[in-house]
C-alpha cells in the first residue's frame, strides 16, 4: 500500500498546491523531501536524477527553471516545484490524461509539462481544489511548508502520553530518554539542516523513542 505522504504549500494564507509521495511518509523521509522542496523554492540548488538519454531535456529544463523568479507569486512557486519534479522522476498527477493536467495547462498556456512516466514515489504534483483535496484523503503522514511563517509544520511522528502505553507498545524495557532540545513539529526553514541530521542519527535507533519537556512521548515513525 505504501507509507504515503502528502505535501502541502501554503502561501499568503493559501493552500497554493499539494505533493504526494508515496513512500516518504517516514519521520526522517518526510523532513528530506521537505528540505529539497523548500530548496528549490527559496535557493538556486536542487538535485538532478535525470538519464543520459534525457540530456535535451535536461539543459532544456536548467534554462527554464533559472528563469522562474524565486519565492515570488505562487502561479511562480508552483511552477517551480512542478519543474523540479518533472526533472527528478515525478510530474502532475494522473499525466497528460487527467483532468488536472489539463486545468495546469490552462494556467500555463505558453508552457509544455511532461505528459507520462511520472512516478508516485518521486511526487506528484496537483494545485486545483478537487485535486488537493482528493489528494489529502489518501495521506498518512502530513507535511506543510508555511511560506509565510517560514516554518515546516511536520505531523510524520507519533505523540503517546502515557508512559505505560509507549513502552509496552514498542517493548522498551529500560528508560525513556528525556530530550528537551529537539522540536519535531514546527522547524523553521533556517534549522530544518540540523534537526534533520539529529534525526538521522538518531534512527539509527529501531522505534526510536523520547520525552520531550512538554511529558510527551515522541516516537518515529521508521
């Protein structure tokens, strides 16, 4: 079935488009894509997974992504992600055949997306109201990259407030480490670096588990 996890863009208050990926939905998963993401809106740096075979499109690409401006009106943000995605596996949702493809052409008339061979696991794209919301029913795990508070919102983990409860469930049988220092739910964009290589290392750990200081236990998800 997939561990799926969906995406959400908001700007200006606005839900301005959904990703979903449909192996991503892992505490430490979720915080990488949601890193490229933010990258590819707020910086010049993204990742390329392109062929060989592919090259025209790939220089076809790198000419048009460095013309989108960065972080400037959402039909600009939008645009950005959708070529970031094309260019490393993913695409709309549904491809040339579906509905939203043809409601993004009509946002974009002067521009041609990729029409297939658009994989679930690299994101698809979907930015009209019916598509996100059709999107968001298939979620298990919920990412929001906040533009306007420059914060990723992350519900990839889970909370447990009985002690009892979290060590029977994951067969703990010494001490909970108590952590005070590490905020899973609310990252701002300058520090997404280091709680997610905090939370990498501490993977490692199969089930990871910790008290934070507000006495919940937070546990990955892995």
């Amino acid at each position: 079935m997939g561990q799926r996890l969906v995406m959400t863009i908001r700007k200006n208050g606005e839900d301005i488009c959904k990703l979903y990926y449909h192996w991503s939905a892992y505490t430490s998963s979720a915080l990488k894509e949601a890193k490229k993401i933010i990258d590819v809106i707020t910086t010049d740096k993204f990742e390329t997974e392109i062929s060989a075979e592919e090259k025209e499109c790939k220089l076809l690409f790198l000419r048009e992504f460095s013309l989108i401006p960065l972080a400037a009106a959402k039909e600009d943000i939008r645009l950005r992600i959708l070529r970031y995605l094309e260019n490393t596996g993913g695409g709309i949702d549904g491809g040339c055949d579906s509905t939203e493809f043809q409601y993004i052409k009509e946002l974009y008339p002067d521009i041609k997306f990729k029409p297939f061979n658009i994989s679930r696991n690299k994101g698809l794209f979907v930015c009209s109201k019916d598509a996100m919301d059709n999107l968001q029913s298939w979620s298990e795990g919920n990412i929001i990259i906040d533009l306007d508070e420059k914060i990723v919102v992350n519900k990839v983990f889970y909370t447990y407030s009985s002690e009892e409860e979290v060590k029977e469930y994951y067969n703990i049988k010494g001490n909970i480490p108590f952590i005070n220092d590490l905020e899973l739910s609310c990252i701002p964009f300058n520090k997404i670096d280091s709680v997610l290589e905090r939370v990498v290392e501490m993977e490692e750990i199969s089930d990871y588990v910790f008290k934070n200081a507000l006495n919940e236990y937070i546990a990955f998800i892995a």
